[in-house]
C-alpha cells in the first residue's frame, strides 16, 4: 500500500444539519422512547445491563448517534417525531456515550477540522476503511466484539461494490474484516471501560457563569471576548457573547447550547450577523472550555476557541502576538478578565498598559536588546500563563499549516459547494544551537503572512494550474474554482491542480516563507457526517 492511499484528508462539505435543541430527558423517557419506535425491527433481550438488541451494546459520540438515527429513517424506514428524535439523541448521547479520555486526539472530526491528516493510524485500519472515511469514525466509538463483526456485515450489506473498490479489490477484505479487523477494533475499542466506569459515576460541572474567551476566524484574526452562559433547562443554555477583534473593532451574538454526556458542548450562535456553530469540550473540573467555532453554511471557515470561567479571581487566557522581538517595542493583547495593571512579562520585558476592557489590555512591550531568548510565562495580577510569550532574535523559519491540504471544485450550477482551505503560517527561531530545522527550535506562533501560490511541478505549470485551479486571499483562504468540464483546458478537463501555497513573513527587511502542498480536485461525496 502506497502512503498516498494510507491517508485520508478530511474535509466536511458545507452545511450540516446538526443536532438539535435538547429536550429535558429521563432514561425512562429515553427506554420508552426505544420501546414504542424500535421495536418492531429490534428486540428486547431480557438482558437488563443491555436491554435492546443492537442497540445497547454500543457508545458513540453525539453526532454518531445522530448519524445512526438519521440511517435507521433514511434507510430502514424508522419514523419518529421530532420531539421524540431529540429526547432519544440525548438520552443516547449521555448514557451510551465516550468519556472525555476516550475522545482526545480524535475530536479534529467532531470539530470539522478541514485537511487534517490522521496521524497514528492503526495498520489495520488504514489498509481496510480508510478509502471511504476518517480512522476517527471507528476511533470514536466503542463496541462489543459481537458488535464490530456486525458492523463489518452492515458495511458489505449497505454496500455490496464494497469489496471492489480500491484498496480492498486485492485482498479478501471480508474475511480480514471479519476475522482480525473486528477482533483488533474490539480490543482497542472495546464497549466497557474503566474510562467510561470513571466517568459515569462523575460529577458533571455546571458550566453557567462568564467565561474569558480567546479565538481566532480565518476572515476575522484573532478575537477575545466574554461569553455568558445562563441556565435554561437542565443541560441547555442561552448564551451571549461580547467582545473585540485584534483590530479594536466590537464583536457581539447570542445563541443557544446543549451540553452531551456532561462535557459535549453544542451550540449555536449568531455573531454579528452569521451564523455559527460551538464544538466544544469542557475539561473535567467545569473552568475550560475548548474546540472549535465555524460558520453553519461553510464549517471550513472557523478556529480553535480557548475559554476559561471567570470567578473572582483574574484569569489570562491567552497573549497575542506569541512572540516579541528583542530590541524592539511592540504592542501586546493579553485576553483574560479582571487583569489589573500587575503585569509580569520576566527579566528583559518592560509592560505598560496602554488600554483595557471587559476582555483584554492592550500592553506596550518593550524587549531589552539582551534579553534571554526563548519561551516564558506572561503574570498578570498573580494569574500566570506558563509558556505563552517567545522571546527571539531572528525568525529562521516559516511553516504553513495544513503542510498538505485539499480543496474541491465546486458550484458553477454543479449541485455542490466549492470547499476552501485555508492557511496559516507559523514562524520559528533557530533555538541553542543557531541551525534551523533542528529540535530545539523555539515555536513563535502564528504570524502573519502574503500569501502566494505557484504550481507545484513540471506537469502543473504545463497544465497552467495556476491560472485554473482558485485563487488564495489576503488572509490566506483559497477558494478553489468551478465544477465542471472546462473547454479552455486540455482534453476540457476540469479546474483541478496541484499547488504551492507560499505564506511569506516579514521579519523586518528579512523575508521567510515557507510553503505547503494544495491538490485542488474533484468532490467528495462520501462526508465524515451524513445528513
Ligand atoms: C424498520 C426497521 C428498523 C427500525 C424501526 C429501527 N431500526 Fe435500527 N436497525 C435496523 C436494521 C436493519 C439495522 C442493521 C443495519 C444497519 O446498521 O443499518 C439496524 C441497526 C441499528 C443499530 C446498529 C448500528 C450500527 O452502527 O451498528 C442501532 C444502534 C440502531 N439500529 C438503533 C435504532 C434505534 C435507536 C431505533 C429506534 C429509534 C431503531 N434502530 C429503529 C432496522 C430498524
Ligand atoms: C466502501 C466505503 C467504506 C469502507 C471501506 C468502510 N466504511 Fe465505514 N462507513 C461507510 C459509510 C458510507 C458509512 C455511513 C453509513 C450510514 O450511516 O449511512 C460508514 C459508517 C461507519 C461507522 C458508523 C456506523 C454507525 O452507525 O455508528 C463506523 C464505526 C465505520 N463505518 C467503521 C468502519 C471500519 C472499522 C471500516 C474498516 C473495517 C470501514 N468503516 C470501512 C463507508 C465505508
């Protein structure tokens, strides 16, 4: 197997319908629910630790419940109400869910993190169910050994070409599947767990209060704001947000949240006019909050989101730029709440504060000329921020991330939306050892860029991809071109192409890029999640 078709690149398409607004739920609503809609095709088994067949020997995340509800109507020919739909995802969600360790490393899915390459990806799985969708979809859940062999049977039963299509037409991948890849999911993803055991008997933090929020939207930069979360129904909440843009300019929305399994948190919120959706997780002890924000129409466009409750106490939450310059005076954002004028920046680094808000202070930093290189904490009011400001000298190195991506043609009358991918690019110092490209290179940050495309190779340039392919803007979003056959190209091939995207930073007179690889290519119609 070639290392191409060992990854998977993922992307979301455009509009997802999401969960909806959660109905206030008991297990008995969630049982009985089960009992008057399932049971004409399931069966009760007797058995009161897994009462339902099929349906009890399994725990997913919230959006795979939706998804298998969405198949048993779409497919199977369920019906059920809206209202009943809602009580039962929750029900579900809570109950048969994954504790919070079972989902690290693999929520990129949940949070429809475009392009992301998996990484670790057991052997197994990426030769038998990587041709169709994320290692995520089975990492993310846990099941019976019984239950692994059947979903190996549902896969060659929804899909009988399964077995013909690349990656499984030369090898028996029914009798892998059903012989060692169900046994190797069922070991490492098993149904019980000392996670889950753990998790269940918890107690659930309330997260209603204000929260310090720092984010970053691709059309916007970066933001810091306060987010209010007020009670609703149990596990429900009505939200506002207030807060500024890197830029000075106001931000504003409201919205409304469903929190899952005691830490899923779901939301919907309008700011300044768009709408948006919350993939977040709450860290066990209720004070943070974090994931990822995106745009409902275009899930593409969105970041990562970092917020902490506030109490009494001050909280930094987060220090933009990462990075400051010897020598030089800058101005610093430290995002956080109730922050007064303490400010402690280390040996070397002189603050004065310039302006505060509800959110932030906006800082004048001067760097002493000798003072030490490399990463420090940033205090404020006695509220530290361990390694969240780089000291250097010289920017050595540029890389921009996704160092591999994929956009797809799209729109022109095609039935499909364009899928962008954006960019940015994350500056490095040469660290002890004055070599850059080396371990001890010390991380700046995100810094920002001119972005450029150029065609990756030989046949690219022949193919004039550049003038095809989509165009990259001042904020590193490429937006690739129409769908369809386009007369003007060779044999009338479609906008495809494969690109450099060269992000350029300056650091004064001296410029540094760095460039990754863009394959502009035809759509995918198999999506991480099924609407
Ligand atoms: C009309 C028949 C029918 C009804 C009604 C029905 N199911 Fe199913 N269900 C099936 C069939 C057939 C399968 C096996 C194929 C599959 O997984 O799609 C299945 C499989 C499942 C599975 C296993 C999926 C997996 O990934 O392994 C779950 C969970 C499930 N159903 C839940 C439900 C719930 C919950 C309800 C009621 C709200 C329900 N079903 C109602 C027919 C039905
Ligand atoms: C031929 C393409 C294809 C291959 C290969 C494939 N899958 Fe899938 N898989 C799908 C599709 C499509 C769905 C969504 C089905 C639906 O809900 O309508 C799916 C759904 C799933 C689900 C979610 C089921 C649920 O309802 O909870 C899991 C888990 C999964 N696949 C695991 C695997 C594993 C493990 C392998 C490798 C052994 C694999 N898949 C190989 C296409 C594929």
């Amino acid at each position: 197997m070639n290392k191409q078709s060992m990854k998977r690149v993922l992307s979301f398409g455009g509009a997802v319908a999401f969960l909806g607004l959660a109905a206030q739920v008991s297990a008995m609503d969630g049982e009985q629910i089960i009992k008057d809609n399932c049971l004409q095709c399931h069966s009760e088994t007797g058995d009161s630790a897994a009462p339902f067949s099929r349906i009890s020997q399994q725990r997913k995340t919230p959006e795979s419940w939706q998804a298998t509800i969405n198949r048993m109507k779409t497919q199977r020919g369920l019906k059920i109400s809206k209202a009943d739909e809602k009580v039962l995802l929750k029900y579900l969600a809570d109950n048969q869910g994954l504790a919070p360790s079972e989902t690290m490393g693999l929520r990129y899915v949940l949070e429809r993190e475009p392009n992301v390459v998996e990484q670790n990806v057991p052997q197994h799985v990426a030769e038998m169910c990587l041709g169709c969708h994320s290692s995520a979809r089975s990492g993310l859940q846990r099941r019976s050994q019984d239950e692994w062999e059947k979903l190996v049977h549902f896969h060659l039963g929804q899909f009988p070409s399964l077995e013909y299509t690349a990656g499984a037409r030369n090898i028996p991948w029914f009798d892998i599947a059903i012989n060692d890849t169900s046994k190797k999911l069922a070991a490492d993803y098993p149904l019980k767990s000392q996670a889950w055991d753990d998790w269940k008997k918890a107690a659930k933090a309330d997260l209603k209060g204000d929260w310090a929020v720092s984010g970053y939207m691709p059309d916007k930069g970066e933001y810091s704001a306060t987010l209010s979360i007020m009670p609703n129904k149990k596990d429900e909440y009505i939200l506002l947000i207030n807060g500024h843009y890197a830029d000075g300019s106001k931000l504003s929305g409201s919205g409304s949240a469903v929190v899952y399994n005691g830490y899923e948190w779901r939301a919907s919120i309008i700011i300044d006019g768009r709408e948006m959706r919350q993939v977040f997780a709450a860290s066990a002890d209720g004070k943070a909050l974090s994931g990822r924000m995106f745009l409902s129409k275009e899930d593409a466009i969105g970041g990562y989101v970092n917020a902490k409750k506030v109490d009494k106490a001050p909280t930094v939450v987060a220090v933009s730029p990462t990075y400051v310059k010897r020598g030089e005076t800058t101005k610093l954002r430290i995002t956080g709440t109730n922050l007064d004028t303490n400010i402690d920046l280390g040996k070397g680094v002189k603050a004065k504060l310039m302006s505060k808000a509800n959110d932030h202070l906006i800082v004048e930093v001067t760097v002493d000329a000798k003072a030490a290189t490399g990463v420090r904490s940033v205090s404020v009011a006695g509220s530290e921020l361990a390694g969240a400001l780089a000291v250097y000298d010289k920017l050595a190195r540029v890389e921009v991330t996704p160092s591999y991506s994929i956009a797809r043609v799209g729109g022109a009358g095609a039935g499909y939306d364009k899928e962008k991918s954006l960019y940015r690019a994350v500056g490095y110092s040469a660290g002890k050892d004055g070599k850059a490209g080396t371990a001890d290179d010390v991380k700046l940050g995100f810094m920002p860029a001119t972005w450029t495309l150029q065609p990756f190779d030989e046949v690219a340039e022949h193919d004039n991809d550049l003038k095809y392919a989509g165009t990259i803007d001042a904020n590193g979003i490429f937006t690739p071109g129409g769908a369809g056959p386009n007369a003007e190209r060779k044999m009338s091939t479609n906008n495809a192409g494969n690109l450099k995207v060269i992000g350029t930073v300056a650091d004064g007179a001296n410029k540094v890029a760095g460039e990754s690889q863009l394959i502009v290519t035809a759509p995918d119609l198999v999506r991480e999640f099924i609407r």
